[in-house]
C-alpha cells in the first residue's frame, strides 16, 4: 500500500520536477518565462496527438519536447530580441498556448491514448519496498533524475554554467567580458521550452494517458513557484516537487475516503499549498535577496 | 541578415498610435493562415468573425454584454500594470465578487425591495477587492511574489464557487442542476434599452470606470504617482510616494472592478450563480489592458475589439463549423502581437547584412576604446 503511494507520488512530481528544472536554468540566465504553463499545454496536447497518431509513445515524447522549445523559441524572439515585456510575453504564451492547445485538441478529446509503460530491471526490481520504487518506474522518472544530477553539475562545475550564472546576475558585466548574452539566454530559453514540452507529454503519456482540455491544471504555475521555493537551487526542486506530489497524491486519497470534507476544498489544497509555501520562503527579504538572479527580469540590448 | 534594434531619442508619439492598429492587422493576417490550415475559406471565416456580428442590432447588444466585463476589469488592470504590479488574478476576484454580490438574492430571497440591486452591487466591488487584497497583502508584509499567489487564488475562487454551486447554495427546487434559484426581479440589472437588445447597465458602469480612471491617471497626482513608482520605484521613493501604499490601492481597485464586473454579469447577464460563470473575462482582460495601451480610453475600444472575438468565435462555429476555441488562439496571437508592434515605439529597426554588419563591427571598434 505505502509502495503503490510512494510510486504514485513519484508519478505526480515528475512533471513539475521537469518543468521546474526547465525553468530554474532560464531563470538562473536572467529571463523569467511565465510561459511555462503554456509551453506544457502546447507539449501535452502534441505528445498525445503525435502518440495515437503513430501509435509510439516515444515519438510523441519527442515531438512535445520540440514543440516546447518552439514555443520558447517564440517567447525568445520577443523577449529577447524584439525585448518586449517578459512579464506580458510569458502570460501571452500562456494564454495562447491554452487557446491553442484547446483547438488543435478538441478532436482528440475522449480518444484512447498510448501509454508510455514502466520498465522493469529484472531482479533489482524485486527488492522488497525499494524495489519496484527505484527500479520500475516509467522511463521519464530516470530522465527527471538525470536531468536533475545535469543541471546541477552543468550550472555549478562547468564554465558554461559559470557564464549562464554570470549572464543571470549581471548582464551589463557579462557582456563587457565578451560574452553573448543573447545567445547564452536563447540556448536556456529553449531549453526550459524543451523541458515544459516533455512535462506536458508526461501528463497525456504517463499520467494519464488521454487529452483533456486545460488538463495542466495550473501545474506550469505550480513549477514556476517551485523555482522561487527551491531558491534557485536543483536539488531543493526535487524535494519540493515531492512535497506537491505528496499533496496532491494525499488530497486524492482524502477525496476517495471522504471525511465528509467538500471534494472541492482538497481539491484547492496543492494552490492554497503553494501560497502558504512562497509566503514562508519570500519571508526572509535578505535570503530571497541574495538567491535571486539579480538580472531577473531585466531587459537587455547590447550597446555593441 | 540580422535584425537589429536601434533606440530611439524618444518615444514615437506616431507608433505608439498605430501599434494597436498594426497588431490587429498581423493578427487578422495570422489568422487567415490558421483558418487555411484549418481547410476553411480565410475570407469567409474572417468575414463570420469580425463583421457578421456587426450587422444586427440585438447582436450589438451581444458586443456591449461581453465587452462589459472585460473593460471594467481591464481599466483596473491598466492602474496595475502601470505601477508594476502584476495581479493576473482578475478571474478569481471577478468569480468572488459574483458570489459576494449574490449573498442576498439567494441567502435572503424574501428580502425584496430597491435596495437590493445597489446593495449587491456594494457587496460585488467589497469581495472582488477583499479578495485582490489578500496578494496585496502578501507582498507587502512578506515580499511574496503577487504574480504566484494572484494567480493560485483563481483556481481557488473556481472550486470555491463549484462547491457552493453544488452545495449549499443549490436550487432546492432545480432537478439537482448545480445552480442557484434565479433571482427575484429586484436581483436583476436592469436593460438599457430592453426593446432591442440585451446590453445591461453594466456596460454603462464599464464606461463610467474607464472615464473616471482616465481622469485619475491624466489628471490628479495620484495617477502621476501611480506611473511614477511603475516607471521608476526610486524616483517614486524621492517623492515621497510609498510603494507599499500604492499596491494596496492598485490592487484594491482593481479587485472592487473586477467583483463589479462580476456581479454585473451575474445579476445582469445570467440572472443566477452556476458553476462557470465566466469564459476567461478575467484573462481576456489583460489582452485587452496592453491593447488598450494600459489607456482606459484605448481599452474601452480593445475591450470591444476582444469581444468582438467571443461573438465571432460562436458565429464562426454555427456558420462554417469551426470550433469556437478558435477565439482564444486568437486573443493569445492579439497580444503577441501587440507587445512586438510595442517595440516600434522605443526602437527602430534596422536590418543589417552580415557582410556590412562585419565591417561596421571592425570599424566601429577602435572609436569605442579610444
């Protein structure tokens, strides 16, 4: 019983795991993409078409994680280039991403979808209790694991990480030293759109493997505040995509064992969850202060 | 070919007129593409959307019910974005103030008199504010992000009204149909002009809010003080303007306008709570904030513009059978475009040839360091 919660925890985290990890390195470039929750409508809704259309999960995986990067591309160009507003820019590509995603969606409402099924590492995944956790999940939850040991080695041991660090925190000294900043911050931005893609494909592929209009369900959000909780950091990530896992996960046992507690009110608890959450961590002003990119959000032209 | 961006000396007074109108041409081009791939003829389609609902009076009458909450909530946006708080949580504090507003017609159904209508319509603005205070609040004791919290709080107020839909608040007497009892006569705003249409008083108050704030934001100090903290937060603090105050009073207004809206629509277009009240108003209505330019006179023009799109969006669907989500992949390619034409104001574009571009770069070296 503890195993299958656990593991149904496991599967609730990945997504925000992913898209959060996709972000915290677009974040740590200095560009806040607001984006995300569209970004991951676009990749959920491409995944499960691409999925029941050629009848492999993978090839839906893959083409969410292109979609994603193209909508980030998108975002791009105007925050970047056109240096719109990115505050507006990321909640156009939300909103547009919902309305997008609804249209190019609706005949696929209802269908059968492919499921991406677990994998089983014959005798490890036998151990009793860890077993079955830690060798038999679906192939996504091992590609969030990686990606999270990656960004943490990438951002912190290499000198490309450096320069994405120094981008982030000060644009004007980056660019005196030589480096592209405009560059350095469209490689994160696609990156974080290639991440929110494959979070969305997770939700129509592994979640739960049907289309669903709006089917996020404010999860992009939910990742964008895993960012400000984790301070900026990977492995704080993971622990807070676990404890929204964990919330979610114990709001839909609470649901099916009634308490007589409106369903609603569970329901709400992961957003009112998420509040409660950013106002204990934006508490300490100074802590926030020294964690946040310092160029967040800031626009940024080159002066040749 | 890069595309290079030049600043101007000021601000162009001449794009920062056409920019909307730019932005509504791209996006009518955009949309000719997309019905295209859609297999449908592109002028046809076009012609359903944006001109059809425009031939018929009761139909105008349409334009003006959905335009009324867009731009009641969007002029209070507009004093948002403009002091740099960003509340994109319009469609919680619309759903909140709809519920608060609609205490005494369901609660106290035997309490019929004129004072009724104005009372509800207190009680909408009191909700739609006391709920936007909540991320106010939040980020001026605990510096917590507005954009985070204003946001979870719609998914919130949307259960939140579900439940009391479902609930407590349910029609005793309708079939189990999750709605409230429809409202008595004196719960209902009033129609304009009830021999033509259906357009309610709150299009009414939408107009007044937009003149009202135009005048504010124009004309008194404190619209100069609200642009001066969005526009530069020192500058704001030398003056003496406090930051904390002024989110406060942006959110405040901004949620009282939006709990209007929201009550409006519930006592004037739809005559009882359900469970969905509103198809995204509140969202819409900052698509419609940026293309009204963050002006409240340019957004009573952009409120009617978007709803043009929700109108055209059904009239697409019954007539040449495209799906009417079509109109929010519209609203979301408006705003796009909106802020990329923005950029025509401060910048000037130039295309410059990789060659050419080379060269300058090496001449323009040595001037730079000397």
């Amino acid at each position: 019983m503890l195993e299958s919660v656990l593991i149904t925890i496991a599967t609730a985290a990945t997504p925000l795991l992913i898209a959060a990890m996709g972000e915290l390195v677009v974040e740590r470039s200095g560009v806040l993409n607001l984006g995300v929750e569209g970004m991951m409508i676009m990749g959920a809704v491409t995944g499960f078409a691409v999925a029941a259309m050629t009848g492999s999960a993978w090839l839906g995986v893959f083409a969410a994680i292109l979609v994603g990067a193209a909508f980030a591309l998108l975002f791009g160009f105007l925050a970047l280039t056109l240096v719109t507003n990115q505050v507006a820019t990321g909640l156009a590509l939300t909103l547009f991403g919902l309305g997008l995603s609804g249209m190019l969606g609706e005949s696929f409402v209802g269908l059968p979808g492919i499921r991406l099924g677990a994998i089983d590492i014959p005798v490890l995944s036998d151990m009793p209790f860890i077993g079955r956790l830690l060798f038999g999940q679906d192939p996504l939850f091992y590609v969030s694991i990686l990606l999270t040991v990656g960004v943490a080695w990438f951002l912190f041991s290499t000198r490309a990480g450096l320069m994405l660090r120094a981008v982030g925190d000060n644009h004007a000294s980056a660019h005196a030293q030589g480096i592209n900043v405009i560059g350095i911050r469209y490689l994160a931005v696609l990156f974080g759109g290639a991440c929110a893609g494959l979070a969305g494909a997770y939700l129509s592929i592994v979640y739960t493997p049907q289309w669903v209009e709006n089917m996020t369900a404010g999860r992009g959000w939910i990742a964008l505040a895993l960012v400000v909780f984790a301070s900026w950091r990977p492995w704080r990530i993971v622990a807070g995509a676990y404890l929204f896992g964990g919330v979610t996960i114990g709001q839909l046992h609470a649901q099916a064992l009634g308490f007589g507690i409106p369903s609603q009110l569970l329901s709400s608890l992961p957003y009112l969850a998420t509040i409660v959450v950013l106002v204990l961590i934006s508490r300490n002003r100074r802590l926030t202060m020294m964690n946040t990119p310092a160029s967040l959000g800031r626009a940024f032209v080159p002066d040749r | 070919m890069r595309i290079e961006l030049v600043k101007r000396p000021q601000h162009s007074a001449l794009f920062s007129a056409l920019s909307p109108f730019i932005a509504l041409a791209l996006t009518l081009a955009a949309g000719a593409i997309m019905f295209l791939f859609l297999g449908k003829n592109p002028v046809e389609a076009l012609y359903y959307f944006f001109i059809d609902p425009l031939r018929e009076v009761w139909s105008l009458h349409e334009l003006a019910v959905k335009a009324a909450p867009l731009i009641l909530i969007a002029v209070g946006l507009s004093i948002c974005y403009l002091s740099n708080n960003w509340n994109i949580g319009a469609e919680g504090q619309f759903i909140l103030g709809a519920i608060a507003g609609s205490i005494l017609p369901v609660m106290y159904p035997d309490f019929q008199s004129w004072i009724v209508l104005p009372l509800m319509l207190l009680m909408g603005i009191v909700g739609g504010a006391a709920y936007a205070a909540i991320p106010a609040f939040l980020k001026v004791r605990f510096n917590t992000n507005e954009i985070l919290t204003s946001l979870m709080l719609v998914y919130v107020a949307q259960l939140f009204l579900d439940w009391i839909v479902r609930g407590p608040w349910r029609n005793p007497a309708g079939f189990n149909f999750p709605e409230t009892q429809t409202f008595h006569s004196f719960a209902i705003l009033p129609e304009i002009w009830p021999a033509s249409g259906r357009a309610h008083w709150g299009f009414v108050f939408a107009i007044v809010a937009a003149l009202v704030l135009w005048f504010v934001l124009s004309r008194t100090l404190k619209g100069f003080e609200v642009k001066v903290i969005g526009q530069s937060p020192r500058a704001g603090r030398f003056a003496g303007f406090s930051r904390n105050r002024m989110v406060i009073f942006a959110f405040l207004v901004s949620g009282a306008l939006a709990g209007l809206a929201g009550i409006s629509e519930v006592s004037g277009a739809i005559g009882q709570l359900r469970t969905t009240i509103s198809p995204g108003y509140g969202f819409t209505a900052i698509i419609v904030a940026f293309l009204g330019r963050l002006n409240p006179l340019g957004i009573v023009a952009a409120g009617l513009v978007l709803a043009l799109t929700y109108l055209g969006g059904e009239a697409a669907q019954i007539s040449i059978g495209v799906t009417d989500k079509v109109a929010r992949s519209f609203q979301g390619m408006l705003l796009f475009f909106v802020l990329a034409c923005d950029m025509l104001i401060h910048y000037r574009i130039r295309i410059a040839r990789p060659v050419r571009t080379a060269k300058a770069e090496g001449t323009a070296e040595e001037p730079a360091h000397a």
